[in-house]
C-alpha cells in the first residue's frame, strides 16, 4: 500500500510513522506532504530513519507536491492545522475577553479553526479523488474532526474520521484492569470531542462500574471533571466535556495564562532541533508532551482493518449516524465504536442514551450544522447564528463581539472575511 499523509510536515508525524514502522506490514511506500519544505525534510529524514530501525521494508518519501504525493495512493490521512500554532493561540485566546473558554475544538475557537479548515480539507480532498487509486479511503485526523467529517462525506468523499480519545481511555482502563488493551471494548458515544464511555467490557462484562468504584480519584484528575459528576453519571466522559461541566472553572484558570498552543509551540522549536540529529532513530520522549497519544496505534489499527488485514478489532470513528442514535437525522456525524472492514466502519449497537446525554449531544449537532454552513458559504451572519447555537455561549452579547473578534482573527485564513 502507499500512504499519503498530508501535513506530514508536523512535529507529531513521528508519531504516526512510528506506528507504522511498527504494525504497518501493510505498507509499501510512506509519502508525507507538506508546503513547509524546510520542516518536512527534516522530518521526512528523521521518518525514514525510524524506518530503517525498525527494519520496515516500506520506504519513506516526502514532498511538498500535493499532487504528485497522492497520485496512485491507496490511502489518505489528512493532519492539517491551518494558520499553524499562531492560529491556535489566537483561538485559546480571543473568547477568553469575552468570557468564555479559549479551546481550539470547541466553543469560538473551535469555530474559528473549522471556518479556515474545512475549505482547505474539502480542497485537498477533491485532488486525492483525482489522483489517488479508485476508492482509496481519506483518513481524516484534523479537527473539529466531526465537522470536518461532515463535510468530506457530504461531498461525496469515501471518508471516516478518527480520534485518539477511546483508544487513550481503552488502554488506561486496561492498565488498571491488568489485561490486555485488545480485550476492552468500549461503549463510546457522542460527537467528536463529545463522547462518553458508557461501558468497559472485557469477555462481555462490564467492567466500568468497578474502574468507577476503585479509580474514581485517579480517573477524575485525568478526564478534569469533579468526582460527582461521574459517580452521578455513571460513566466516564472525555476531557473535552470538562469544558461543559466545568466552563466558569477553565475561564478562571486560563485568563492571563500561558496557552497550550504557546506550549506546544515550544516544544515543537525543541522537537525539530532534535529532529535535526542523524543519530536519533526512535521518537524522543519529548514528543509524548506534543498531544495525541496513541493516535499511531488508532490510525494503523483503522486502516489494516479498512483494507482487509483486520476485521475482528473495534475502532472508534466518526461516521454517518444512519440510525444508530435515533434522535438525530441519518445524515449526522457521529462517533461511536465500530468494526470496520471492505465497506467501511459498522457501528456496534448502542442502548438507548439518557436525556441529559441526548440532550446535550442534540443541542451541539445543531451547533456543528451551522458551523459547516458558516464555513462553506461564509458571512458574519452565519458566524454568528453557530455561535449563538453554541452551548458554552448561547447569548447575544457574547455572540455578538465573539463574530467580530473571530473574524478579525480569521481575516488571513478566511477569504469572505478579508
């Protein structure tokens, strides 16, 4: 197979290649793409020395010819982040003076990133139809995942998105389980970055109820939401929804503080140097800070089941609801547990979600529904309506100078705001 990954110019595409260097049997030719030519040498360097000691018979190219590097690919995983680190700054940072949380995915910020990305994706997307192989599967790992998803399906792409939340929970609960992480298999619900994990089983008993009743503390400081919350609930919701649970909290930490994208920032100055030596051959520790953890084991697990090396294991992806939670349209994204195989992801059955989770879920579709239209056709009055839909804001005052601020944050990325 020959797999084209756009964005390969990215500090973390050590990561993936390191996956692939170490479970990717399936793959002929690694290409990476990306217009920074100085960044993706270096990476691509580094990619094809991991490579090498791992002993992987695949080679390692890269380009800055997005043509050329999708042509005849198998398979497309897009990484994009448009506007770099500098984007994402400024999305952790302008709602903040209006009172609401800076995050790069959800909230203003996550509709600033999904106005300057979903254009470009639907772009890169058109080209990978053109000149990769007849229906090569688009791996989509740029976020708002979910809205971006949304729109490559609905234009027609053979598209699935993914995310490393459930595999990170899968091998934590794992670990304090004492089993292998393949046995776990979750039940994992919602949108992207709105999921919740409703059961753990392992040998089809459910063994989060116990997780709960032994590793409370421990599981409420990673996930950041307060004990009550989950004992109350009665399952584990993604970090992402501490910003829902807990908003006035992230607003009162965050003000006047350093951003996480001014931290990755750095760490992405110091991952390059490092990058740099010809000696280095494996990921560096370091990288484990950058975010994302386990992605590499997600991606590879996706695709070897997508073109048929795999059939028996459970991913969990964004894909076409089409009935599997009632209360949205067919035509929603969702994300849930799936096995995947030839034709695609298959959700695993869910059991009926209780009103506060349906509620919740409804309430932010109707919010990512809007923000694809603001980002397809533009307009401060579409920006506005999808920020006035938005739970964490879902007043006038807010939404009101939040269109303003976006805009003008956006105005370098967004032609119908220059």
């Amino acid at each position: 197979m020959k797999i084209a990954v756009i964005g390969g110019g990215s500090t973390y595409t050590p990561e993936l290649v390191d996956g692939f260097a170490r479970l990717g049997s399936m793959v002929d030719e690694l290409v990476l793409i990306d217009p920074a030519a100085e960044r993706l040498e270096i990476v691509g360097a580094f990619a094809a020395r991991i490579f090498a000691a791992h002993g992987h018979p695949g080679k390692v190219t890269w380009t800055t010819d997005l043509d050329a590097g999708v042509t005849d690919a198998d398979a497309a995983v897009i990484q994009l982040r448009v506007g770099g680190q500098q984007a994402r700054i400024s999305d952790e940072t302008f709602p903040l003076e209006c009172g609401c949380v800076g995050q790069e995915t959800t909230g203003a910020g996550g509709l600033g990133k999904a106005l300057r990305t979903v254009p470009v994706v639907l772009d890169v997307a058109d080209r990978i139809r053109r000149r990769a192989k007849p229906g090569a599967w688009i791996v989509d790992f740029t976020n708002p995942v979910g809205i971006v998803t949304r729109a490559l399906l609905d234009a027609g792409h053979r598209a699935v998105g993914l995310c490393n939340v459930a595999i990170g929970f899968q091998r934590r609960f794992a670990g304090y389980l004492g089993v292998d992480p393949s046995s776990v298999v979750l039940d994992h619900v919602g949108l992207n970055h709105l999921t919740w994990e409703r059961a753990a089983y392992v040998d089809g008993v459910d063994r989060l109820p116990s997780l709960l009743a032994d590793h409370l503390p421990e599981i409420s400081d990673e996930v950041d939401i307060a004990p009550k919350v989950l004992t109350t609930l009665g399952n584990v919701p993604s970090y992402y929804l501490s910003y829902f649970y807990g908003h006035d909290k992230h607003v009162r930490e965050s003000t006047g503080q350093m951003t996480r994208g001014q931290r990755v920032a750095e760490l992405e100055a110091t991952l390059i140097e490092m990058y740099r030596d010809v000696h280095l051959v494996e990921k560096p520790a370091l990288l484990g800070e950058r975010g994302g953890a386990f992605y590499s084991e997600a991606a590879v697990g996706l695709l070897a089941s997508l073109y048929g090396h795999d059939d028996r294991s459970v991913h969990s992806v964004n894909v076409r609801n089409n009935g599997t939670l009632p209360f949205l349209p067919a035509d929603a994204v969702i994300e849930v547990s799936a096995r995947a195989g030839l034709e695609g992801p298959a959700p695993l059955p869910v059991t009926p979600l209780p009103p506060d989770l349906a509620g919740l879920i409804t309430h932010v579709w109707g919010y990512e529904e809007l923000a694809i239209d603001a980002a397809l056709r533009g307009g401060r009055q579409r920006v506005y309506r999808a920020l006035l839909a938005h739970p964490l804001i879902g007043q006038h005052e807010y939404a009101d100078a939040l269109a303003d601020k976006l805009i003008a944050a956006g105005r370098a990325h967004l032609a119908w705001a220059s």
